[in-house]
C-alpha cells in the first residue's frame, strides 16, 4: 500500500478524497491539511508516495508548494 497525504482546504472535497483512497485499498491517507503551509512542515520530516493537492488554496498555491518541494 502506498503512503498519501491529501492537501485541501474544503473539507467535503477532502472527504470524498479519503473515501475513495480507503474504497481502493492502494493508498493510505497518513494526513489531511487545510494549508500547504502546514502540508510543507509535515513534509520535512515524512516521506509520502503519493500527495493529492488543491491548486487554489489560501496562503501558497498548490503549484507553489510542489516548486519548494525537493
């Protein structure tokens, strides 16, 4: 099974999200966050296969998040 992480900041849409990565049995949701600020600190010191992100977050965009991302 893989590792993800979902990063949305409308909770319905992340939601659905978990549901169909628990439905799959593929990916395992190790965490949720409402900010791609808050996605990058968890970032730093966990490793994820897989990160389902929202592009139009407050704060940093989606797109700025995968730029700081090694």
């Amino acid at each position: 099974m893989h590792t993800g992480i979902i990063v949305e900041d409308l909770k319905p849409a992340a939601d659905i999200l978990m549901r169909f990565c628990q439905r799959s049995g593929a990916v395992g949701i190790a965490s949720h966050f409402l900010s791609a600020e808050d996605a990058l600190t968890y970032l730093e010191d966990h490793r994820v296969d897989v990160m389902f992100l929202d592009v139009e977050m407050p704060g940093i965009s989606g797109f700025e998040l995968m730029d700081r991302l090694e």
